[in-house]
C-alpha cells in the first residue's frame, strides 16, 4: 500500500507540472497526498496495533480529503484522463487501508 500511494502522490504532483492550479487548493492538495503516504509509513514503524491503526486511519481520511480536492480542481481543470485513472488508484488504495486497518483490529 505505501508504494502505491508513494504513485498516486508523484502522480498528484505531475498535475501541478501541467496545469496551472490555484495555490491554496495545491498546497492543500499536496499536503493531502502527502499526508497518506507519511502515515502509512509512519505506522508501519510502530509495533503496537492499536499505534499502528491510529496512523493507517489518519492515512485513510487524508486520502478521503485528497479525492475531494481532486474532484474541486477536475471541476475548474477538466484533466479527465489523469482524473479517472487517480480515482481509480485512490480507491485501491482505500480499501487496502481499509483491509489493514481491521487486520489491525484483529490483532489487539
């Protein structure tokens, strides 16, 4: 899962490369993406399950507030191609957080 949201993010970043995106919402945007990537990593160098779902569940809002920002920026931007296939990425990527998180739950 981190590698996949280790190429959603570049993939997030190759946006801001090719349309010209209004600071605030790219900054929020980058922040975002980011965020899911460093929680996702961050738990998983943590050793007690109960650590390491707080940090997968923060992973999995951050993603939720970058799929929103996506679809503000795909409403001003219409980037279809790279909108769709991010989406798709982004919703793998949630249900492998999901499928960690409860595995999480199981451990305790």
């Amino acid at each position: 899962v981190y590698q996949k949201a280790k190429q959603a993010n570049t993939s997030i970043m190759h946006i801001f490369k090719t349309h010209s995106v209004d600071g605030y919402i790219k900054d929020q945007l980058q922040r975002a993406a980011l965020s899911i990537v460093l929680n996702i990593a961050e738990g998983s160098g943590h050793f007690l399950p109960g650590e390491k779902k707080n940090f997968y569940i923060i992973a999995h809002g951050s993603l939720y507030e970058t799929v929103a920002l996506l679809e503000i920026i795909h409403e001003e931007y219409s980037f279809n191609d790279e909108y769709k296939t991010l989406v798709s990425a982004l919703e793998e990527i949630s249900k492998m957080l999901y499928a960690l998180i409860q595995y999480q739950k199981l451990k305790k």
